[in-house]
C-alpha cells in the first residue's frame, strides 16, 4: 500500500544539481530529513533519479515518507542524446553548455510544482539562483545546501574582498589569505579561473554567493570538530544561520544494513575481483587512487602515475577514467596492468569503482584524492590519511585544510586550477614527486606515524558527531525541529 505524507508533517523539497559533487551530498541529507521525521520530495530527472532511486525506494520500503518526483529533461532542444542530463557525461565546453541550457529551461516546470506542491522547505543547490524568489513567492525558507567546505567559503569571501592576488607581479607567486585563523597561502595559479579573471561567469557566482543572506540559513556537509574554526568565522563572517550536519555519507551508511548502494551505483557485485584481491593484503599496507567523478587526466599524466606508483613499492588500487580520445593508446596502461596482476602489486579498476566500500576496508591505508570534498569527508571517516592532487574548483582550498591545518595530508605539487574540460595533454606532476608523497604518506618515520594516527583520531570523532548527541546530529535534530515550529507558526497566521 502506497504511504501518504500526513497534513501536520512537515514536507521538505530538495532540488539537487546534476553533477556527483553536488547531487550526491544532497541526496544523502534528503535521506537524512526523511529518516528524521519529515516529507520528502526530490526533483529531478529521469537519468539522474536512475543514479540513486534504488536506495530512495529501499528508505521508502521501510516506512520512511521519501519519494523522486521526476521532470523530463529537453535533451533534443539543446542537441545532446538521450541520457545525457548530469555533467559527469561532459568531456567538453560545448556538452557543458548544453547541459547548462537544458537545467535552465527546467526552471518553469519546477516552480509550477513548487506551488502545486506546497512545501513547508525548499532545500537547493546555490547554482540555483531563482530559487530564493521562488520561496519568497511562497513564504517559506529557502536553505542554500553548500556543497564544499567552510574553509572554501570563507577563503573565497575574503579573496573576493580584498583581491591579495592582484597585488603580485608573478602568477608563481605566495600570497596569504587575509581574515583566516591559520596562515594559508596560495598562488595565484592555485585560485579558480572566474577569480583570476572577470567574466559573465563571475558576475553569476557573485549573485549566488550574495543570494545566501537572502536564505533561511545554509547546510553544510561538514562537522564542527572537523573545520569548527571556520564554522565559527563563517558564521560571525556572514551572520546567517548554518547548521553542519556531515558526514552525511557516513550517516547513511550506518543506517544501511546492506552495503549495496554505498557511492550511489546500483548493484555491487557479490565477491568482485578487488575486493578478493584486498583481502589478501596486509591492514593499512594498500594505498587508493581516484580523482574523483568528472577528472579525466591525459595519457601522459596516467603514465607518470604508473611509474610513480611502481617507484614506490607501494601496493596500490587505482581507479582509472579514460578519455574517448585515449582509448587507442592504452598499451602501455595494458601492459603495466598485466605486470601488477602478475607481482599481485597493483589493481586496477577502470571508470568507476565503489569508493566508500574500498576505502573502509582494513586493507587501505592512505588515500591519492584530487582533494574534492566528498571524498576528503569520505576519506576523513575511513581515517585514512591523504596524498593531495587538487586539479580544479574548491580543490586547492581543500587541501590546505587537510594538509595545513589538520595535517593529514601530504601535498604532490599540484600547481595550476585548470577546469576539468580544459585539461591539456601534458604531465603537471612527474613520477618522482608522485613516488616521493606516496613512500611519505605509507612510511615508517615518525612524521608518517603521526599523520596517520591523527587521521584515525579523526575517524574516531567523525563516527561520534553522527551518534545520538554529536554535534552533526544535534544540528540536525535542532534544523527539523526549527523548521516545524515555522510550518506551524504559518498555519496559525493563516487561520487568524
């Protein structure tokens, strides 16, 4: 029998954007709301919705009021194929745009459910802007759900504010980051392109930025023991409500009593060949790699990898996505593999991997992470210390919080911002720097010891700000609770 939300239920839409590192936090927290109690919606699309709608209809199953509510996406008005609706499908500027184009021309159809819908909640991804009208228009909170870290936010407020990077003569040139606690520098290479140079683009970021005073409040996936200092600064910073209420993978993963849809893919295999060949290693003796969803590296960058993993001596697991244009050149990439297979030195998983299932294993013991947020927090529960290779984005903020602050990670010299279509055909990191952080980060010497001790102590605080009276979990509790007390103010309104 289909389960109907009750009246007095407070009713919460969620309106995730389709890329990994914005859809998959957002999923999790939705998951989260209806487990504590509330009505959820999620809009989205028909390809998208296919990426998680199993772990929707399995909560849904077990009494949890959570449904996907899907829009049809205008692929053949804006020229892409069938299927193509998240940004993980583009490999160029132009299937971006269009991608771009075809989330635009949703927004119509998704105010006219908004209003047909009635909710008390409108939780959405920044990107969209019009969203703040839409909620004004229906006299309820809209809250900005914040994909990144509290250090990106409040690195890029006062980047934006006082400009440090302007003030240099050379791009390769240090500058620290006025108005934060720590002493962070950074080049001027390391700061995204809208930064570094003015566009339509930046003059959009800035609306989406300002568009947050305009919300209820923000949500970060995040927790306070982990970045609380630039919680705190946020917070007397912007003077806006915020509540961190991260991990959230971790909160869903403790809820789940199977493992099956851990990273958001449908249907792990039952003894897949990884993982056979993990159980034959020693606790904290492998270390992973992955960069992430969207990266795809050149050629020549995957081989100085391959070099620098096999330098080391280092058991490894390597994920691998290849470029279209890269798939008749993988000879080289073949025959490394069959000789890892063969010294039972390395493994090697093409396009996608379950990551949260790897990196909980006891085998894994450091992590090569492109620095993006979801797999920092993923890596950060495992307690699993971290080789940084920021590439793009809010990356290279990112790994100054793991290796300036915390001091969990051990940075690879990656140099320059470069958006993941833009990426050239060129090596940025060498094999030799690649060896030196991975023998750094998997060592013996005393400073490998401590980095990885404080990363398990962090696992350890992790896993408590999620238990019943963590401060993620109080956070939670006191948003939901919040936001029932305004859906019951409003009622009252209405009825005098």
């Amino acid at each position: 029998m289909k389960m109907q939300s009750q009246p007095h239920q407070l009713h919460v839409i969620f309106l995730p954007y389709p890329a990994p590192g914005h859809m998959n936090p957002m999923i999790d927290t939705a998951r989260l709301f209806a487990k504590h109690g509330a009505s959820v919606t999620i809009i989205t699309t028909y390809a998208n919705a296919l990426t998680f709608q199993k772990a929707i209809d399995k909560d849904f199953s077990y009494g949890y009021y959570i449904r996907t509510h899907v829009i049809p996406f205008p692929a053949s008005q804006v020229g892409l194929p069938d299927g193509v609706e998240n940004f993980q499908a583009s490999t160029s500027r132009e299937t971006l745009r269009k991608i771009s184009n075809g989330i635009s021309m949703l927004q119509d159809q998704t105010e006219l459910l908004f209003q047909d819908m009635q909710p008390d909640c409108i939780v959405t991804d920044p990107l969209y802007l019009w969203t703040v009208e839409s909620a004004a228009k229906l006299g309820i909170p809209r809250l900005y759900f914040y994909s990144s870290s509290c250090i990106t936010a409040c690195a890029i407020h006062f980047i934006s504010k006082h400009k440090p990077h302007e003030r240099l003569v050379s791009d390769n040139q240090k500058f620290s980051i006025p108005g934060l606690p720590h002493n962070i520098e950074m080049t001027p290479q390391q700061l995204e392109e809208w930064v570094r140079t003015r566009s339509e683009y930046t003059e959009y970021l800035e609306a989406v930025f300002e568009s947050e005073s305009r919300s209820y409040g923000t949500l970060y996936n995040s927790f306070h023991e982990f970045e609380g200092d630039y919680e705190q600064l946020y917070k007397s910073t912007k003077g806006i409500k915020c509540w961190s209420v991260g991990p959230v993978s971790a909160w869903v993963k403790k809820g789940d009593e199977n493992k099956d849809n851990k990273g958001h893919k449908e249907g792990v295999e039952e003894e897949p060949e990884w993982l056979n060949w993990l159980n034959s290693k020693q606790n904290e003796s492998v270390i992973y790699v992955s960069f992430g969803s969207l990266v795809r590296l050149p050629y020549a960058q995957l081989v100085e990898i391959a070099h620098g993993l096999e330098s080391s001596g280092q058991d490894f697991i390597w994920v691998i996505r290849i470029k279209i244009e890269d798939e008749n050149e993988d000879n080289f990439l073949q025959d490394f593999e069959q000789r890892m297979r063969e010294s039972h030195k390395g493994f090697i998983i093409w396009n996608w991997a379950p990551q949260l299932l790897i990196l909980d294993h006891p085998a894994i013991g450091g992590f090569v992470t492109h620095c993006g947020w979801n797999s920092i927090l993923e890596s950060v529960s495992a307690g699993l210390p971290m080789v940084t290779w920021p590439i793009f984005s809010d990356q290279f903020y990112n790994e100054k919080l793991v290796v300036d602050v915390l001091k969990i990670g051990v940075p690879v010299g990656s140099k320059e911002n470069t958006f993941w279509t833009n990426i050239g055909v060129d090596a940025s990191v060498r094999r030799e720097e690649i060896e030196k952080a991975v023998v750094l980060l998997m060592g013996k010497e005393e400073e490998s010891v401590e980095m990885r001790r404080r990363a398990r102590k962090l696992g350890e605080v992790s896993r408590k700000t999620i238990e019943e009276g963590g401060s993620s979990y109080n956070n939670l509790k006191q948003l939901i609770d919040e936001l029932n007390l305004l859906k019951i103010s409003r009622a009252l309104k209405k009825a005098n």
